[in-house]
C-alpha cells in the first residue's frame, strides 16, 4: 500500500509539470488585424440606462483619442450596441450584466470590416456606482480588442508589468 501511494506521487510529481508545459504557436509574431480607430458612437435601446450609454461613448472615445500608431493601418469607426442590459438581485449586491455588439465600419468604403459580440457582467454593492462600473468594464474589453491606449487607469500589477 505504501509502495503504491509513493508511486502515485511521483507521477504526479512528474506529470504535473509536463501538463502546464505548452509550446508556443508557430504564428506568435503574427499580430492579426489591427485598426486605426478614428472614432465611436454607442447606441442602444431606449430602456438602457442613458448613464451607461453616455459613460461607455466617454471611455471609448479617450481610449480612441489617447491610441497613437507608428505604421498605416485600415481607418475604422467603431460602432457600439448595447442590448439585453439587466440587474439582478443577489445576495448581497447586484449583479449588473448587458450585451455588447462591436461593429468596425470602414472610413473608406463604409463597408463593415469586423464584428463581435460579448456579454459582461459586474457585481455591486451599490447601485449606484453600477452604470459606471459596467461601463468601464466594456470599455475595457473594446479597448483591449482593439488595441486602443486605456488612458491613465491602470493598477499598481499592471504599472510593474510595464
């Protein structure tokens, strides 16, 4: 019995280390697609809250205003559409979540280039600060796919991974 535990945990001993070991993708210095944001508008339904709508339009747009690109890139103007924006009720808080549509426009052509969708969610205490809170959320997640400078909100991990 005492045999078979110890062998047991020196393949585990072994093994564990091997799973988290993952070799990088041939096409790491791939990029993708990058734009050269020019501008954003949000939209959404009337029964939005006007606080969240107005807050994401101001975040993304000095996320925009604040990106520089050193090389040519396609020019593209985000359009932003919240939908299925809800708060539920938990046990202590509220958990406030919508879905965000993501449509790149072509300045050139006017023709869509790229199109995305996600949902996020926070939790809050108060209900208050919960359009704010979301709207930095999806604010964020848009800056990130797009490459777009967040401007100067940042915490002290992301200071020192700089």
């Amino acid at each position: 019995m005492l045999r078979r535990s110890l062998r047991n945990a020196l393949i585990l001993f072994f093994v564990l280390p091997l799973a988290a070991f993952r070799m990088p993708s041939s096409d790491g210095s791939r990029q993708g697609l990058i734009y050269d944001v020019r501008g954003a508008f949000v939209t959404a339904k009337p029964d939005v809250p006007r606080a969240l709508v107005t807050e994401v339009d101001s975040l993304v747009d000095v996320a925009v205003r604040a990106t520089i690109r050193s090389s040519i890139l396609p020019r593209t103007i985000l359009c932003v559409r919240l939908s299925n924006v809800s708060g539920t009720a938990v046990l202590f808080g509220m958990r406030h979540s919508a879905k965000v549509t993501v449509q790149a426009v072509s300045v050139a052509s006017g023709e869509p280039v790229a199109e995305g969708s996600f949902t996020t969610s926070v939790f809050v205490f108060d209900r208050t600060a919960a359009d704010r809170a979301l709207a930095e959320k999806v604010a964020a997640r848009i800056a990130g796919e797009f490459r777009l400078d967040a401007g100067a909100h940042g915490s002290l991990a992301s200071a020192f991974a700089k």
